[in-house]
C-alpha cells in the first residue's frame, strides 16, 4: 500500500504500525492526532515527505528512523496559538535525505537524544516563537547528540524556550556556519559544536552561566564569541585565538 489516510476518529498513530512498509509514499494525518507512537514509521524507506498537524504534541523515539527517503519534514502554521512538541530520542535519526525541518509556533520544543542523528543531508532547522507575547513558555530541551553528524546543516533557529544544550548536540556538524541560540538558555555541554569547522561566531545570551569543557573544540573559524558574563566560559577550554567580546 503506498498511501495510507489516518481516520479522523484517531488520537495516536500506534507504536510500529507501519513498521518495515517499505511500500508506504504518502501519509495523511489528520487534527485529531496529538500522538505518533513509538516505530511507527521506522523503515518506511519509500516515505519521502511528512506534513505533520500542529495537533501533534509527540513523537515517539524513532518514529522515523531509517526513513532513508524521507526529505521534508513540516509542521503547518494554521493559527497564533502556541504548542508544545516532544520529538523522541532517534526519531528521525538516520534520515539520511532529510533536507529541511520547520516547526512554527513552538511554546516548549523538546529534542530527544539522537532525534536527527546522521541526518547527513539535513541543511536547516527551524522552530520559531512567531511574536509570542507571553514570558511563561514551557521548559524546552535539547538533549545529548541531537544533531550530531549532520554534516550538510548549515543553519538553526532554535526556539526561546530551550533552556538547556546538551553534549555534542551539534558535534561534527561541519557546515554549521549559523545557530540562533534561545535568549532564556542556561547552558551549554560538553563538546556540544565539536568540529563545527565552519563556526565562525557565536552569541551567547545573557542567560548563559555554564559553557561545557570543549564546547568549541576543533572549531577552527570560530574568532569570536559575545558574552556578557565570561565566567560562564571558565571551563570551556577555549583557544587562545579566540575573542571574547
């Protein structure tokens, strides 16, 4: 079956439904699902685009994993409204096509482990807070190795209510030139843009009190670093090349 239509009666897309359906193209997913369980993509090899309802607010861990195919992921902008979403760990890991991720109206975002782990393809990421006039956004996360070896992205936008960056989240992502960072993160971990060659500058928000040990190591373009608060780099182990300004 290479098309399959979810009834609208559906709240959950079950664990391993569509499991291994190397035969699945198009997925249509309607309002009233607020959760894509565990698995049940994970394989569909023939799968090469997903347009997931802003009703959504799960992922389960490898939902998608290994959806070789796959190449966009996207969740409409239908209304103002602020949501949250948890994408599990390695849910799109090993998408090696991915090429773009956009989530808009994103009130809390948590990233799971390994979620676009190997990702090679992947260029941007993008989950925005469209004019969110409310300073009560919920607890965001991005976890350990998110990102990791996403050689080809080049740019992130992460939403305002992250708060913390995990390790290596972003390691050996050698095309990294861009990464808007949460203006309420508290911290950044271990190795977390390790070998990001392509770095050249980054921002940290005010907010920031811990840099991990080697955060920036092997960032050979990084010149520069704004900070407000340089104990925050205290254990960070920089260059000495690098500027702190």
């Amino acid at each position: 079956m290479e098309s399959i239509v979810i009834p609208n009666s559906a709240s959950k897309i079950e664990d391993s439904s569509f499991k291994d359906n190397t035969e699945l193209k198009s997925v249509l997913i309607p309002s009233s699902v607020t959760e894509i369980g565990a698995g049940a993509f994970h394989g569909c090899t023939s799968l090469e685009s997903i347009i997931i309802p802003n009703s959504v607010e799960i992922i389960g861990p490898k939902a998608f994993c290994g959806c070789t195919n796959l190449r966009y992921m996207v969740i409409p902008t239908i209304d103002s409204q602020m949501r949250s979403l948890s994408i599990g760990g390695g849910a799109f890991s090993d998408c090696v096509n991915l090429e773009s991720v956009l989530i808009p109206n994103s009130e809390s975002v948590v990233i799971g482990p390994y979620a676009f782990f190997r990702c090679n393809k992947l260029k941007s990421f993008a989950a925005y807070n469209y004019d969110n006039p409310s300073n009560n956004m919920g607890m965001g996360w991005l976890c350990e190795w998110a990102f990791c070896m996403c050689e080809s992205l080049e740019r992130v936008i992460l939403p305002d209510s992250i708060l913390h960056i995990e390790n290596c989240a972003f390691g050996l992502c050698k095309s990294l030139s861009s990464i808007t960072l949460p203006q309420k993160l508290f911290t950044i971990g271990e190795m977390s843009f390790y070998n990001c060659e392509t770095l050249a500058t980054v921002d940290l928000p005010d907010t920031v009190y811990a840099v991990g040990k080697n955060a920036f190591l092997k960032c050979p373009s990084l010149k520069t670093i704004k900070c407000s608060n340089p104990n925050a780099l205290a254990g960070a182990k920089l260059r000495k090349a690098i500027k702190i300004i």
